[in-house]
C-alpha cells in the first residue's frame, strides 16, 4: 500500500513591493502627524480639567457630584491620551523599537487604575466585576505598555459584557509565570477568529460583516505588548464566561 504523498510546506510570503513600503512608510508618517495634533489639544483639556477642579474644591457650594463629573471627565482625557498613545507604539512594538522596561509593579494598582478609566461603562451597563488579584502581588513588567494591555481587555471585557452581566478580572502566579486573565459572560468567540482577532487588520475584515465585531488596534497592541515581555495572549471559553483574554508572562 503506498504511503500518503507528503503536504508541501506553505509557500514563504511574497516580499513587498517597494510601492508597498512606500504607502506603509506615508500611512505612518500621517499617524505621527495625526497622533501630534490630537495629544496637543488633549493634553491642554487635561490640564484645563485639573485647574477647573482645584477651583471649585475651593467652593463650599459645588456639590460632590459635579466635581465627581470633573474626575470623570478627567479620567477619560487620559484614557483618549493612551489610545493615542497606542497608534505608535504599535509601530515601534512592531520594528522592535519600543522595547519592554521591566520593573517591580503592584499589579492591584494597575488594576484599579484600569477599572477606574472604565467605571463609566460599568455604571451604564449594569455590570459587575469581580476581581481576584492579590493586593500584595507584585510582578516584573513594563508599568506603563502593561497598564494600557489591562485597559484595553478590561475595555473590551465591558464592551462585549450583556446588560447587567459579569467581567472578572484576575491575575495568579504559578510554575510558568504570571497568568492575567479578563473575561466576560458576553458570546464566545468563534473558533475560527480566536486568533485573526489579534491581527492588526482584523477591524477591516470584521467592520465588512459588522460593526459588532470591530475591536480596533487595541487586541493587536496587548499581543504585541505581550510578546515584549516574552509573553503570549490567546481566548478562550471558561464556564460561564464566553470570552476569556489570557495573557501570560514568564517570570
């Protein structure tokens, strides 16, 4: 009986044409301008907020709910500020430019601080979030690429959460590592997208069939955060939540 003829191995990918590279080189050259014109005026709103909260601490008559407004607002400057942010590192994380500065980290500060950005969405939904951190945890990560992975996933977590569902955020320590793991009890991701979703042009396909689907740069930032720490990112299905975002990272 004669052996199966063996596959032949996947053909190596076509390099890019040199007009390729010039439309790759254009693209990013309008992000760096786009990303220096919006950061200027944001930054000017963060601090205008700032001084317009220090003025009415020192009004007895402002209610606690409007200066609760100003944090709010405050909170979320700072949150377009990193998705900003986020538009070139993706392409310093891809050319190996932005490198990984590790340090000691509570990770239940970068926590909180995440849940505080997203606090908004939680409150609109109706949704509860459990967290299952060690507040005396600490880990060596990069504070400022794995706070933005945190902000992202939980983002997302409350994004695809139903009305009044459930996001559990939890971080654990075992043999391989760090494991931080954002779920929510939202659909399952289809088998078939569990990894083009962390594709940088996965929004473009996904915006084709739905806009439901588009999650942006924001999954295709985390994998790339996580790969500089020597990490990876994957999803899965755990119980009763449909969609869990697991990062590891080797300590």
């Amino acid at each position: 009986m004669a052996e199966p003829a063996t596959p032949a191995p996947p053909a190596p990918p076509a390099p890019e044409s040199e007009s390729v590279r010039e439309l790759r080189e254009k693209k990013r050259v309008l992000a760096s301008l786009v990303v220096h014109d919006l950061r200027s005026p944001l930054s000017a709103i963060q601090g205008y907020l700032q001084l317009l909260r220090d003025e009415l601490t020192e009004d007895p008559a402002v209610s606690p709910t409007a200066l609760t407004y100003v944090d709010d607002a405050t909170t979320l400057v700072g949150k377009a500020l990193g998705l900003v942010a986020t538009i070139l590192d993706v392409d310093e994380l891809e050319d190996g430019i932005l490198k990984a500065q590790l340090s000691p980290v509570r990770i239940i500060e970068l926590v909180d601080r995440a849940r505080s950005g997203n606090k908004a969405q939680f409150d609109v939904r109706g949704l509860t979030v459990d967290v299952e951190v060690d507040p005396d945890m600490v880990v060596r990560l990069d504070r400022d690429l794995f706070a933005r992975v945190l902000e992202n996933l939980i983002d997302n977590g409350a994004r695809y959460s139903p009305r009044g569902g459930r996001v559990l955020i939890a971080v654990k320590r075992d043999e391989q590592g760090v494991e931080l793991s954002i779920g929510n009890n939202g659909p399952p991701v289809p088998a078939s997208e569990r990894e083009r979703i962390f594709g940088r042009y996965f929004q473009v396909e996904a915006r084709r069939a739905s806009a439901r689907a588009n999650r942006g740069l924001g999954l295709y930032f985390c994998k790339l955060a996580a790969e500089a720490h020597g990490g990876t990112i994957h999803v899965e299905q755990r119980g009763d939540l449909g969609a869990v975002f697991v990062v590891r990272i080797p300590e």
